[in-house]
C-alpha cells in the first residue's frame, strides 16, 4: 500500500505540472485529458484544487478555438436532420445522441427527463442535464443552457442545434482544463416538443427547491451571430461584478454587460424566480451566414464563429462557478415584481398573455 501511495502522488504531481505548462504557455495542440483525471477525486488531491479562471482562459480558449469534436458533432445533427422529418422518429434519436455527447465530453450525472408543463395546454418537454461538480460547493451550481427545438416546433436539429452544440463542447473544454471550480456547473439542453412550450419552464418547476442555490443561469441562443457580451435582466445590482468576473472574457470581444429585459422563453421563468440570469447578445448586422458546403455542415466562417461561442460560454461558466462571492442573491418576489415593471417586461409579458400567469402565482417566485 505504502508503495502504490507513494506512485500515486508521484503520477498526480507529474499531471498537475504538465496541465501548469499548457496553462502559462497557452500554445501548442489542444488540451489532452490527463490519464484516469475522472478517478481524481473531485474535491481532492492537487489535480481538483483551483485555478483562478484568469490563469485557465488562455488555456481554455485555446482547446475551444482549436481542433475539437464540434464539427463532428454538427455532422452528427445534420445526419439526423436528413435521417427523419418527423419528430416521433428523430426526438428519440436526437435525445440519446445529446446524451451520449454530454458524456463524452466529460459530464457526470447525464440524465434525460420527461417534465409535464400544466400550464395552459398540458405539454410534455424533455430536459437533458449534465454536470462537472464542484470541489468546495458541489450543492450550489452554475446553469449553461440552451434551447433544442425538435422539428416539430418548427425547426430542424440542423437548424436549432447550434447552440446545443456550443454548450456540449464548453463541457468538454471546462473539463479537459483538468480543474473544477469551487460550485458545480450543470450544463442543460431544452428540448421542446410543442412551439411555445420550452423545457426551461418544465426544468424551473421539477427543480424548484434548488432554485436557491443557483447562483446563475447562462444562456445562448445566438446562432452564429457574433456574441458581444449578456443582458442581465434588469439586475444593476449585479452588472459590476460580473463585469468583474468576466475581465477573462474580454479578448473575445464580450465587453457589453446591459440591463435589458427581453422575453426569452429559455431564461424568462429563470428571472420570474429571482435567479441571476445573463442571456448572450447577439451582433445581427454581422451575423455569419449558415452555408451548408458540399463537404462539410457549416463553411469554415460559421465554425469558426461556433468555436467562439464555446470559448466565451466555457470560460463565462467557469468564472461564475469558481468566484469567491456569488454575483447577486436571489430575489424575492417583491423585487422581482418592481423589476418587471421598471423594465417594462411587464408589458412584453402582456402582449404574449403571459401576465396573469404571474399575477395568479403560476408562474414565478412564491411570496
């Protein structure tokens, strides 16, 4: 025993010092996992303990911009578009692919859900989540997500995909930079099966009791538009610590941190619950166009920009989940109310019949 001890400690402090290389030069191939890292125990041993994100962007940035399973897996969503055109078919293939993805990337606890939407017309969504726990504060956690329309929605995996893809290979980079934050970051992918009827909303009711524990939501839903920076939702009292917390972020372009409020379906009952919530914005004038190729799924551009979007959401959930200090508590219903109002989210809810949901206590945070 006394020998395999003394082996281990060798092996693990011969993998901490190659990752320290591969951090502080931020050159070379991309980012290898080290041998056995998932056996590590999280939350333990010199390879789990923290790196400030600071000294992993460069690193991580760089296995997100180089050579990386997601072209493949865009092929992988463009098979299965041309495989099936109806949702009975391809629903239950493209759940076990996003799954078996998640995996790959290095996500634990992967599961796929059937969640029930009582409100309004009954609808059944499926909510597929994974996740890369935390080493100090694993109960608490960070929410990466994206929407994943099935074509019944009236879109295409080929179409709707894009950001799905984006959240499964921050997993990958988040876990090949071989640390973990301090909180865990969940990843999610909402699969609707009904137009108007996201996941998010099933996700927010099923997991309720956690909601306190959420120190934020991220989304994307940018497509292949260029990501400049987050709106957060009405919430000033947080936009200089995440502008903090993100300075790692800045040599990609995501400098704008706004307070609009907008109606996501993806982040909306996120907000309406008092949870921290930073929607990616979009640079539609430069909006790269998707042009599928003879060869390949997207033209060079369209991945290039995709690659981009896994760098800032790799390092922006990271960020989040290893900050000493959550960004800003969770509001209450009060404040959550005069938020609405000062934004006039009030008023966009109105418009899509959503307003007496709130008003009735269906939807949103409990007093």
């Amino acid at each position: 025993m006394g020998g395999c001890a003394v082996a281990w400690r060798v092996l693990v402090a011969a993998t901490c010092v190659l990752l320290a290389s591969a951090v502080a030069t931020a050159q070379g191939p991309s980012i290898n996992l080290p041998p056995g890292w998932k056996e590590v125990p999280q939350g333990t041993g010199a390879c789990s303990v923290a790196k400030s994100c600071a000294e992993l962007a460069p690193a991580m940035i760089q296995s997100a911009l180089g050579p990386s399973p997601l072209e493949e897996n865009l092929s992988d969503l463009a098979r299965l578009d041309q495989a099936s055109s109806t949702r009975s078919a391809v629903a239950p293939a493209l759940i076990a692919w996003a799954s078996e993805a998640l995996r790959k990337a290095g996500a634990e606890r992967v599961t796929a859900k059937k969640l029930t939407v009582s409100e309004g017309d009954p609808s059944e969504e499926v909510v597929i989540t994974g996740e890369i726990r935390g080493r100090e504060k694993p109960e608490d956690f960070v929410v990466l997500g994206a929407h994943f329309d099935s074509p019944d929605a009236g879109n295409s995996p080929l179409n709707a995909g894009t950001d799905a893809a984006v959240v499964i290979d921050a997993a990958r980079v988040i876990y090949a930079s071989g640390s973990v934050p301090r909180r865990t970051v969940r990843f999610v992918l909402f699969l609707g099966t009904k137009q108007g009827q996201p996941g998010a909303r099933a996700y927010v009711a099923a997991h309720n009791a956690e909601l306190d524990r959420t120190t934020a939501a991220i989304f994307f839903g940018a497509g292949t538009a260029p990501v400049t920076g987050y709106s957060l939702g009405g919430r000033q009292d947080i936009q200089q610590s995440v502008r903090d917390v993100l300075a790692p972020v800045r040599s990609l372009g995501v400098k704008d941190f706004t307070l609009d409020a907008e109606l996501q379906p993806d982040s909306l009952d996120f907000l309406l619950q008092g949870v921290p919530t930073l929607v990616a914005t979009e640079d539609l004038k430069n909006r790269v166009p998707c042009v599928p190729t003879a060869t390949e799924m997207y033209d060079p551009a369209t991945v290039t920009e995709l690659k981009r979007h896994v760098a800032i959401a790799a390092v922006t959930a990271y960020a989040l989940a290893d900050a000493e200090q959550r960004i800003g508590p969770r509001q209450t219903r009060a404040r959550v109310e005069q938020l609405i109002k000062d934004t006039g989210l009030d008023q966009q809810m109105r418009q899509e019949g959503l307003w007496s949901a709130w008003q009735n206590g269906e939807r949103g945070r409990q007093p």
